[in-house]
C-alpha cells in the first residue's frame, strides 16, 4: 500500500527549511545530511509534543534529548523552540499536501478529484495517533508568536492551491474564492468531528460532498452526467 494519513510525518516528501540558517550553498552531501537532521528534529519534536499534550510547550533541551542529536546541530538549523515547533506543524500540511496530491492525481473527472480531495482532508482524522499529534501540534502553535518565526507558511497554501485547480478545471466562476470557502468548510467539520471524537459515516462523507457541489452551483448530475445516468 502506498503512503497514507499515519505516515504523514514520515514522508520524504518535502523537509522545511530552519529559516535563513539553511539557504546556504551547499554540497549535495552536505545538503542531504542537513536535510536528515531537521527531519530528525520534527520527528523527535512531534514525539515529544505527543508525551506532553496540550499542557506544557516542549523544551529544546526535551527535543535534543528525544532527537539524540547536540544543541549545536539544533541551532545549525532553527533558531529558537518556536521555528521547530512551526516547521513541525508545517511539514505535516506539506504531507497532508503529498497524500491529497497523490489521491487526487489518480483521478480523471474533476468531480472524483473534488471528492478524492475532501476525502483525504477526512481521511487525517481517522487514525487515533495522528489525530491526537494534529491536536498537540495545533494547540502548540497557537501558544507561540507565528508571526515572528522564518518558517514559511507553505503548507496550507500547496493543499488549497490544488483544490483551487480541480475547481478551475470544473468551470466554476472565480474558483480561487470558491476553494477558500470549500477549504474552510471541509477543515472545519474535519475539526469538529476531532475535537467531539467522532468518525464520519459514509454517508456523512457524501452530504458534504454534495453540500459543497451545491454551493459551487453544480449537482452530482450535472458535474459527471455519464457514468451516474443509469436512466
């Protein structure tokens, strides 16, 4: 089977970079072991948020210990707690990002894509562990002070800038403001069903989807009439 929501924060997919520290030039090398010690830090960062919960902000001293690596190999790539705290809540979006692009991309109508995309958004909340990690690492980062660390907010813009694509190939009027309102819409009520502890049904999975094709203006037969028209 290939990759899927459990194994989001091991994906080698994309590493954030540590803010300035690592746009440097760099032998290949030297850029892939840079590289092996951030997904380290994330890794030893996500572990340690996940013994704490949403109690206590770790410490670096917690996360060089969890990571088995020196301060000095921590500071070569982040500045300070907060940058690995963001680039850890980063690289999940980028994984999320991966997994929604490799189930969309297996797709031909863009009603599929439509509802492989909400599926996959659905699809995080599903496995307990990686529930639990999305709540520890959200509840961390509203601790901190987002706007003052380097750590790009790539993540969440690569998930909307694909549903933005499907609904660009749909037709649909200004599909940019379309995806912002499908975005937050799908996330919120995979937020709800995380935070109340429920599953959604099959059945739950299909009224959002034709909640939100309602609201684009399109119904399920008219989006893909062929393989849906049985009459």
């Amino acid at each position: 089977m290939s990759s899927s929501p459990a194994d989001s924060l091991d994906t080698e997919f994309l590493v954030i970079s540590g803010g300035r520290q690592l746009r440097r030039a760099a032998s290949p090398a030297r850029q892939e072991a840079y590289d092996a010690e951030v997904r380290t830090l994330i890794r030893a960062t996500s572990e340690v948020m996940l013994r704490k919960g949403c109690t206590e902000v770790p410490k670096v001293s917690e996360i060089v210990h969890e990571a088995g690596i020196t301060n000095q190999a921590f500071y070569r790539h982040f500045r300070s707690r907060d940058d690995v705290i963001v680039a850890t809540y980063e690289q999940g979006m980028l994984s999320v990002y991966s997994y929604l692009r490799h189930r969309v991309g297996k797709k031909f109508s863009w009603q599929d894509k439509l509802d492989a995309w909400i599926d996959g958004i659905l699809a995080q909340i599903e496995d307990p562990r990686l529930a639990d990690l999305s709540a520890v690492i959200q509840w961390n980062v509203a601790q901190i002070a987002r706007e003052k660390t380097e750590i790009e907010p790539v993540g969440r813009e690569r998930i909307r800038a694909l549903l933005v694509s499907i609904l660009t190939e749909s037709g649909v009027a200004d599909p940019e403001r379309q995806a912002l309102f499908v975005d937050n819409l799908v996330t919120g009520t995979a937020s709800h069903y995380m935070d109340t502890g429920r599953q959604p049904t099959p059945d739950d999975r299909k009224a959002l989807l034709r909640f939100c094709l309602a609201g684009l203006g399109r119904s399920p037969a008219q989006a893909d009439p062929a393989p849906s028209d049985h009459r």
